[in-house]
C-alpha cells in the first residue's frame, strides 16, 4: 500500500486529489495540510510514501517544506512530488533542488496522477530528461543569482566518484532507470542499483532528480546531451 499526504491550501484541489487516489485499491491518502508547515508536521508524524505538494501556499512554501522533510532522517523514504500548474518553471527548478523527486500538473489526467504516484514511489524520478533539459538551460546555467535562480556548489565528493561511478552518474543524468544502465553497461539491474545508491551517497542526494540537476550544474553534462 502506497500512503500519501496531500499537501495544498486550496479545499478543491485537495478534495479533487483524495476522490482520485481513494478510487485506487493500492493507494491511501493518510493526512492533508494546508500549509507548508502542517506538511513538515505531519509528514514527520504519520512518515507517508510520498507527499503532493504545492508549491505557493501561506506560512512556508512547498519548496522550504520539502528541503524541511527532506532533512528528517527518519523520512528518508519519504518522496515528494511537487503538483503545480507549470506557470513557474524557474520554482520547479528550486524544488528539484531541494529535494522533489518530480512534478506533475494539477490538471493532469487521473490515470496520470495515479501513475506518478507510483512510479515516484518505486524510486523513478518524475522529470523526463527533455523537460529536464529544457528547465536547466533557462534557469540553472545563465549567470543568474536572483531568488530560485540562484545555483548552488559542486560538491567536492563528485571527484571521489570511481571511473564506473561517474559512467552511471552521467547515465542517471540521462534519465535511463536502472535496467537501461544495466544493459548499457553489461551489468545486472541488481549491480545498476548498488550503483546508484553509492552515488546518491557519495554525493548527498535524496533522489535521482538531485543527481540530475547535479551533472548539469557541474558542467559534466550539457544541455544538449541526451
């Protein structure tokens, strides 16, 4: 059972939401928070699956909320999913950053909404590598040290990443899920995971989207590359 906290200051939007995943016999819907700061409480609280966060909400947005939760270590297994109405690019950006593992509109599809949940659950990144590309070349790469803009340091582990270490990072960074790598490579899925694993660790990242964002900050990984 994949549990989830609904997190948005809007009663329809929540409501919507929870009619979508109640309908759905492996997904429960454990809380709802209208702000950014009953998120971090009660995620910390009831430690849900995955949390669906809004971004613009009173007290503390969802890009503060989900670098709080991200940082309780006893909700490493929690994953955010950020619902937005893809008018502010530049904040997806910043969420990504912070520790979303993906983003999904609020008007999408149910069967869409539901797949997400899923797929964030399973440990996917929600971002496909195109939407990926498009959103680091408008707002990572310019020179730009304004509001969410603003770029954050290479960490120094990136050069304690071993020769195949580096190979699957840069593959991560191209969205291919672990089997991809596993055949790019001439390894098992199994050793594909492990691999990627270490990454996160090495490098301090709650998600796959993180390493993303990452090899593209570092200069390891144009905005062309593919």
């Amino acid at each position: 059972m994949t549990t989830v906290l609904i997190v948005d200051d809007q009663f329809l939007i929540r409501q919507a939401v929870r009619d979508i995943l109640d309908n759905e016999a492996d997904i429960s819907v454990v809380g709802e928070a209208v702000n950014g700061r009953d998120a971090v409480t009660l995620a910390t609280s009831l430690q849900p699956d995955i949390v669906l966060m809004d971004i613009r909400m009173p007290e503390l947005n969802g890009i503060e909320a989900t670098q709080a939760i991200c940082a309780v270590p006893s909700l490493e297994n929690t994953r955010v999913l950020v619902l937005t109405t893809f008018e502010e690019d530049e904040y997806l950006v910043a969420a990504l950053r912070a520790g979303a593992s993906g983003f999904i509109g609020k008007g999408a599809e149910p069967d869409e909404i539901t797949r997400s949940v899923r797929a964030v659950h399973a440990g996917d990144a929600l971002l496909s590598p195109a939407a990926t590309r498009a959103l680091i070349t408008r707002y990572v790469l310019p020179a730009s040290t304004a509001g969410p803009r603003a770029t954050t340091a290479v960490p120094p582990a990136l050069a304690q990443l071993t020769d195949r270490e580096r190979e699957v990072f840069l593959l991560v960074a191209r969205g291919r899920s672990n089997q991809e790598i596993a055949d790019e490579l001439v390894i098992s899925p199994h050793t594909a995971k492990t691999h990627v694993n270490r990454i996160m660790a090495k490098l301090y990242a709650h998600d796959r989207a993180q390493l993303v964002i990452l090899a593209y900050e570092s200069g390891m990984l144009a905005p062309g590359g593919v």
